[in-house]
C-alpha cells in the first residue's frame, strides 16, 4: 500500500508539467524514503532526476518498495483538473494497476477522486556518480531562462564559459553572434537573486541550447537554478524544491569527434 | 547531430 498526501497539487501538477515534454513515460519508484524518478530523453541524450522526500509529504506511507510507471500526459491531464489551492492524496497497491489521485478542496466541500493506469515501462535506470564540479554557478532561474531563450533564437547551441570573475553564454547562428556575461552579484536584498560563481578550475563546454530551454520550463518551481559543470561530462542543472527535494536535469556535452 | 554524445557515455547502467 502506498499512500502519500501534499498540501499543493499544483507542485506536483507543475513539476509534471516541467519534464512531460523531455520525457513521456516514466516509473516513479516509491519506498521509505520518498519518491524517485529518473529517465532519459528519447534520444538518451539528457536525463531528469526527480527526488521527493518523504518527510516533504503531510502524509507519506509505503508498505515496501513499489515502481509505478505512467504516462506524464496522462498524468498532467488529470493533475490539470486539481483546483488551484487543493490538497493532493496519492493512493495505490500492488493489487491492481491503478494509482489514485484525490483532490480535495481547502474546505473540504469538494473531494474529486481520478484513477490512472499503471503501464509497465521497460528502463535504464542510470548509475550518476557523486562528482565534484569543476565550476557551480547559482543564479536567478528566470535570468537562466532568458538567456537560454534569448540564445536559442541565434544559434542551436551554447558555449558556456566559467572563471573566477564571470560565466559568459556564446551563441552563433546564421544571422550573426551573441555573448550575454553574468558578473557574481552577493550584495542583493533577496538571496534568491545572487549569481554565485564557486570555481575550482576554468570550464568551457558547448551544449545543445534545446534542451536547456526545455529545462528552463522548471523555472516556476524554484527562484535559484543552480549549474554544475566540469569539462567533458554532462551538465547539471539543479532546481531546488523547497522542503521537499528537487528536480535535476543533465545533458550531455557536444565534444568535437 | 556531429559531435552530441548520448548521456550513456558518462554515466554507467545501474
């Protein structure tokens, strides 16, 4: 028996919102400790990693391990049915192939109960080494968002460069070149608008500006998005879940053959 | 696309 309840069925609604297009079907692996989510892209070249902590949760119960595997449209499609400042209750057992979304109105007066197919989903699940990063920068994630959207309509892809002093995004295109530099800023009055630069050694990678865009969806989740990079590994682009985990995207770099 | 590597490169199946 799994059970788990959340004050908002909006984060969970949003967060589904933010992967589905990256990845359609997924198997959200329960257990004492939370619930995990981890697959690839179509085209294996980027990977989501979805972390929900149990004591996140108002409620949080599961009996024994449990893989549940769905299809994120469908589950956005009924997530989209959740008023906006409903409860959520997830339910489910191994008996049958369903899992049960409860909403339920801050009043209490309306109580809507949609049931969705479990589907087997054959997957990798992928072994991702606790490394240090040559270079983490933290910034605003709509800063993040509007320079990845703003390079995306110059070029396909991104070089990013970290130093000490700064992280410059390059692009370059047909009609011409963009660089856009984020200075280190502390001296904010909210921490969620500082751009921190932590730099062990200088990076520079070049990454497909797609699917940073399609990362960039996340970007209502949290207020800081934090950026992992070390030469020739994949990217790390972090938003951080208040009180309950995170959502980490990773893509694979473009290295010259 | 020349010179995107695929996400298996980098990280081992569990």
């Amino acid at each position: 028996m799994f059970e788990a309840q959340m004050a908002q069925a909006a984060l969970l609604k949003q967060i589904i919102e933010s992967i589905r297009e990256l990845i359609t079907e997924a198997t959200f692996e329960v257990s004492g400790t939370g619930m995990m989510l981890q697959a690839m892209d179509s085209s294996h070249v980027s990977l989501v990693a979805l972390n929900l902590r149990s004591d996140g949760f108002q409620l949080f119960r599961a009996d024994r391990p449990f893989s549940m595997g769905m299809n994120l449209n469908h589950m956005a499609k009924m997530l989209k049915c959740a008023g906006k400042d409903d409860t959520l209750t997830m339910r489910a057992d191994e008996a049958n192939d369903l899992v049960t979304f409860l909403f339920e109105s801050p009043g209490n007066e309306r109580l809507a109960e949609f049931e969705l197919k479990l589907m087997d989903i054959t997957s990798e699940n992928l072994g991702i080494p606790d490394a240090e990063y040559s270079a983490t920068v933290s910034m605003p994630s709509a800063e993040f968002q509007r320079i990845v959207k703003d390079l995306g309509s110059i070029g396909d892809t991104v070089e990013i460069t970290v130093t000490k002093d700064d992280v410059r995004f390059a692009a370059s295109g047909d009609i011409g070149n963009a660089t856009i530099k984020c200075r280190q800023l502390l001296d904010t009055e909210k921490p969620e608008d500082r751009t921190l630069i932590e730099m062990v050694e200088p990076v520079n990678l070049t990454f497909a500006l797609r699917y940073l865009i399609n990362f960039s969806k996340a970007t209502s989740l949290a207020p800081s998005v934090t950026i992992k990079l070390s030469t020739e590994m994949p990217v790390v682009v972090e938003y951080k879940l208040s009180d309950i985990g995170y959502v980490r995207f990773y893509l694979a770099p473009k290295i010259e053959d | 696309p020349p010179g995107q590597k695929g996400i298996m490169n980098f990280f081992t199946k569990k």
